[in-house]
C-alpha cells in the first residue's frame, strides 16, 4: 500500500532530517520534492531542482549507480532505488539517493593496490629469473675471455689485450648489476631476513674503512674518523650494515678527485647517527631526490676507471628502511656530499620485544617452533637497597655467562639488562622448554649458593613457545612481561 506522507508530517520529518538524499517525482520525472540531504548531494539550491525534470531515468525495481556532482567538481557515484508513495493524493515515486563515493575510491584504491602488488610481483620474479639465467653464461664469457687474454688460447696482440680487458671490466660491472638487481628484487618482495645481533657500530664502520682503505690512499685522500670513545651498541644485521658503510664509501672514493673522505658516528639519545662525507664533484639541486632512484649517476664522468651500477644508493636506503632507519643526503655541487643515516637505538625492553619479534618471523618463515625464556632477579626493588650497582652488574654478568655456557647452538641468543637475562632459542621443540627451564635454574641457584647468595637473591623465570602459546610477537611477551616490566 503507498504511504501517505502528505498526512504523515512525523515521517514527512524523517525523510527531512535523513542523511541520505531522498527526492520525490511524479509518474512523468518531474521533481516534487528534495530533501536537504538530496540538495547537498547535487550541489544545487532546493527551487532550482523542484518542477524540473529529475534528469535520470527511473530505476523501477533495480539499484542503479548514478554520478552525482561530488565535491570541488568532483564526480561522485551514487546508488538510487525508487518506492511507490501517495504524494498530496497522487500517486509518485521516492527516490532514495545514497552517497557510496568514498566506498567506490576505497574498492578502486584498494584494486589499485591489489594490482600494483601483482605487478611487483611478477617484476620481482622476472629480474629474479632473468638475473639467475644470465649468472651461468656470464661467468662462462668471463672465463673465455680470461683464457684468452692470459695467453692460454695463443699469443694476443697488446691492442687485443687492451680490448679483452676492457670487456671483462664491462662483464664484471654486468655482474654487479645483476647482484644488485637480485639484492633489490628479495628487499622488496620481502625474503630478505635481516640476521640481527648487539653489536658496536663502530667496529662495523671500522671494518668498511679497512676494506677500502688502499683505495683511499691509491687517490691519495685523506681519511677523517670521528667515532665515540664509548661503545655504541646496536641491534643490526652485520654484514648488511657494513655493506652499507662500503657503498657509502666507495662512491665517496669514485666521485672525489682530492681532499678527504669523512666517516663520523654520533652516539644520541634515542638514535646513532653515521655520516660519510667527502669533497668531490657533489650534486646539483635539481638531481637531489632522485639520488635513491635506481640507476642513478650524477657524478659519472667518460673515459677509463671504475664504473658504477647506479643501484648502490637504492639498495643502501633499502636496507636502512629495513632497520625501520632514515637515510638523507646533503650536497653541493663542486663542494662535496654528505649522506647522514640514523638507527634506532633500543631500551633493553624494548630489545627483549625486537628479540621475540625476530625470532617468531624467522620461526613463521621456517614452519620451526621457537623456545624464549627469561631468567630475572626478584624482588628487585629489595635487592637493590642492600646491593651497590656495581654488585648487581657483576651478578648479571656472571648470570649472563652461566646461561651462555649451555648454548649449545650459534643461532642461540642471550641479552641481558640490570635485572633480567632473555634467552631466545630457534629450532627448540616447546617440549622441552621445562627441561631447559629447570637446568637453568638450577645453575644459577647453585652459583648463588656457592657464592652465599642464596639466602639474599632469588632468580624467578618465565617461559614462552612457538606454536604452544602463540603465533604474534604480543602473545608471546604478553606470557613473560611479567618478567621484564
């Protein structure tokens, strides 16, 4: 039965105050009534769409989409379904008008995405794949040329000689494309783990500056080093880090003709800060932001020396992403360029929870199980009025050395802070986690007594396993924060 709204002024409010648009017409399309909502949505004052014809067809029973005026000239998209209703004693039609734009933009960017990452997908696997097909003949073309240009083959001219070099430069830079390229390739398609340990940066950037120290002096550069007299530990991947402070450098190296190479390490609050810096050619301003950009070389110059791949940068900024650090450069053409990147520095918490992090995704990614364990000091508060700091610090540092002692694996992790020791062990069935939990125990409950401790300190602990008592990074804390809070 059609409604009588014209004798409903309570529903006759409703449809006024509705968020959706609502316009009334009659049998021919022409336009009886707009909601303030409809108005809105079309953009237009109420007396310039009423007596007008509606100007969309009538849905009947179906929903149709329609495009509606939107914002800032925007076409919006609109769904609209009709209603028989009696409107001042005749017969008419209700349009209801919902606004489904911001829905529609969500599906579009969402579909958007969804191919975006189906075409990186397959870009991935087809640099992955074409880069293993080209290693083989590659190296068999390097061979050849190295037998003939050694004599092996018979005796080659000097003007041969020169050309057969040149080529296996040429092979050598092609291989480092294809490194470089497959390095991007598992960064970005996420199967590059970052192997992680506490370590002091410094001796990193040390080992890079030994690497490259006959470069150096070959270009007869003065090397500056600025590094803190304190250890400045942090949680990195070793041999990424170092690679890192090796790309850094080595363009360093390529684009400075004289003057001197920098490396400084600054030990913040909240972060370390590292910076090479040199006094070669720089960069102009219009090509800073595409210094990260893949197959970028601002610097390069024709003519005999060392060519680069113009993927150094981008895998540097990738693998500082990957240890959630910034990167940025400074530059100046003709005046030298500065790179500055900062790493996160982590509270002994915080360290705990990367730990459990690190551990789980190397466990999910391995289909293994993951044993965590922690062994702290109790009553700490009491503890620490009858005990100096000095005193706690031997204590843990003996603690420390007694749960090491029974690691029995390399890829076993123990880090400790002033109360606590966590030990995170892969590849550990949670079967076992009460075994290990109770010898544990016992060895440092018999050093206590030893030392007559016993009495005074007593050592509690906390376990967690993958799967057995959770498959996130919180479920598992949440079993041994107890522990470390």
């Amino acid at each position: 039965m059609p409604l009588k709204i014209s004798k409903d002024q309570r529903l006759l409010n409703f449809i006024e105050r509705n968020h959706d648009g609502i316009v009334v017409v009659d049998k021919s399309g022409l336009v009886l009534f707009v909601n303030f909502a409809a108005a809105k949505l079309f953009n237009r004052e109420r007396k310039e769409l009423c007596g007008k014809p509606f100007g969309f067809s009538l849905p009947g029973d179906n929903i149709v989409e329609i495009n509606i005026p939107g914002i800032n000239k925007e076409v919006g998209i609109a769904q609209m379904q009709q209603m028989s209703i009696e409107w001042q004693g005749k017969r008419a039609f209700a349009l209801l008008i919902h606004d489904i734009s911001e829905l529609k933009k969500t599906e579009m960017l969402k579909a958007a995405m969804d191919e975006r990452r189906r075409i990186d997908r397959i870009k991935n696997e087809f640099i992955s794949n074409v880069s293993h097909e080209l290693r083989t003949p590659l190296t068999s073309v390097r061979e050849g040329i190295s037998q003939i240009l050694e004599g092996f083959l018979g005796r080659t001219t000097e003007r041969q000689k020169e050309f057969l070099s040149m080529c296996l430069e040429d092979i050598d830079r092609l291989s480092r494309i294809i490194d470089g390229l497959l390095d991007i390739s598992r960064i970005e398609s996420g199967k590059i783990i970052l192997k992680k340990e506490t370590l002091d940066i410094v001796d990193l950037a040390k080992s890079a500056v030994t690497s490259l120290s006959v470069k150096i002096k070959n270009k007869g550069l003065e090397l500056i080093e600025d590094f803190p007299k304190e250890k400045t530990e942090i949680y990195v991947d070793k041999d990424r880090i170092i690679e890192v402070f090796i790309n850094l450098l080595g363009n360093a190296i390529k684009f400075t003709d004289k003057g001197h190479i920098g490396i400084s390490i600054k030990n913040k609050a909240k972060m370390v800060e590292c910076c090479v810096a040199d006094t070669g050619r720089g960069i102009a301003k219009k090509d800073i932001p595409r210094v990260f950009s893949r197959f970028q070389q601002f610097g390069r110059v024709f003519g005999p020396g060392e060519k680069g791949t113009g993927l150094g940068l981008s895998i540097v900024k990738s693998i500082i992403e990957l240890h959630k650090g910034q990167i940025r450069v400074e530059s100046k053409l003709n005046r030298g360029t500065r790179f500055i990147f900062t790493l996160f520095k982590y509270t002994s918490r915080e360290l705990f929870k990367q730990y459990i992090v690190d551990g789980l995704r190397e466990a999910v990614h391995n289909d293994e199980p993951l044993s965590i364990f922690v062994f702290y000091i109790e009553d700490f508060a009491l503890v620490k009025k009858e005990f100096d700091s000095k005193k706690i610090t031997v204590l843990m540092n003996k603690f420390y050395e007694i749960i090491g002692g029974h690691l029995r694996r390399q890829a076993d992790l123990a880090v400790k802070d002033d109360r606590a020791i966590l030990l995170v062990l892969p590849v550990t069935k949670n079967e076992y986690i009460d075994s290990i939990q109770m010898r544990l125990s016992q060895a440092l409950e018999e050093y206590l007594t030893k030392e007559g401790l016993d009495k005074k300190i007593r050592i509690g602990s906390k376990t967690a396993g993958f799967p057995k008592d959770g498959s996130s990074p919180d479920e598992l804390f949440d079993k041994i924060k107890e522990a470390v809070s």
